[in-house]
C-alpha cells in the first residue's frame, strides 16, 4: 500500500512538472511568435497597401516593376495575387504565403531571382479573366496548344503586371 501510494505520488509530481514545462515552452514558443509578427509588421499584411509587400529587400524588384507597370493605376498586389472566391481563401492563401516568406526570409533560404509558385500562378491565372471576362468571353472555353497545355493569360501577358 504505502508503495503504491508513494508511485502514484512520484507520478503526480513527475505529471505536474511536465504539465509546468510544458506550458513554459508552448508560452514562450507562443510570446516569440506573437513579438515577431508585430516586430515584422504583420498586421500590415491583412490590408491592401502595396507598400507592405515592399517591406522586405527582397521584393524590391517586383515592388518597382508594379510601380512601372500598366495596372498601378488599377490594381495592387492583392487584386491579382489573392483569390477573390471567398475572404476564407484570401486569408488562408495570405497565411500560407506569409508563412513561407517568413521562414525563407528568416533563414535567408530564398533565389536571388524569386520565383512565383505554382499555386499562386493559378490564381493570377483566375484573378486575370476576374477583372477582364468581358473581355476574354470569346477565348473563355480552354483552348489547348499542341502540347495540350491550356493557354492561359500569363503566356503571352506576363510582363503586364510587374514590367521588365
């Protein structure tokens, strides 16, 4: 009896320590990345201000070639580099693309020419015929090349939002 009692005991202490240090880590994990993404400005990244993706070197290039471009005037980063189905889809795209260009960035694990993923191609892809249906109704239905790839807008258009 008394060596059940005094395992169960050493169990409860042994529980509540790991209950405390655990607690410990997930606050300080927690309060690293709460003062990281103030730090960073990250609350910028749910407006719609070009300008915040210009925060970081990295993005100058693009920032500059935009200012120069034909849809300044018209259109920010977000008009054609977040999808407009629904604001769940914006955010989550936001939350994922912030993600990695927090870890690239903060590992300096990033080209020298960045390159756009394939995801967020496909929805410049869509954000095109969002702002110019009525003006690609008749090309609408995919027409396929001879390597039966669809033709898509960023084929032939794909200095018109970021000049080079």
């Amino acid at each position: 009896m008394a060596g059940q009692k005094s395992a169960s005991s050493l169990f409860s202490r042994v529980k509540g320590a790991f209950i405390i240090v655990s607690g410990g880590l997930v606050g300080i994990l927690f309060g690293i990345a709460i003062f990281t993404f103030g730090y960073a400005g990250g609350w910028a990244y749910f407006g719609n201000d070009p300008a915040t993706c210009n925060q970081c070197h990295a993005m100058n290039e693009q920032y500059n070639s935009w200012a120069k471009g034909s849809h300044k005037a018209v259109a920010g980063c977000n008009d054609c580099h977040s999808p407009h189905d629904n604001i769940v889809h914006k955010y989550l795209n936001k939350a994922d693309n912030g993600f990695w260009h927090a870890v690239k960035f903060t590992t300096g694990d990033y080209p020298e020419n960045i390159k756009i993923r394939e995801m967020n191609r496909d929805i410049a892809r869509e954000n095109c015929l969002h702002c110019h249906a009525a003006i690609v109704s008749d090309i609408e239905e995919p027409r396929m090349t001879t390597h039966n790839n669809q033709i898509d807008c960023l084929q032939c258009h794909a200095d018109v939002g970021h000049m080079r």
